[in-house]
C-alpha cells in the first residue's frame, strides 16, 4: 500500500508539473 501511494504521489507531481508548464507558456 505505501508502494503504491508513493507511485500515485510521483504521478500527481508529475501532471501538475505538466499542468504548470503548459500555464507558463
């Protein structure tokens, strides 16, 4: 269960890093 909560974690990061970068354009 940790396992996977970390993998969503990195996941959420991951689009809102997507999200930001298409904001900033």
């Amino acid at each position: 269960q940790l396992r996977s909560e970390t993998m969503m974690q990195q996941k959420e990061a991951g689009v809102e890093q997507k999200f930001a970068a298409r904001c900033s354009d």
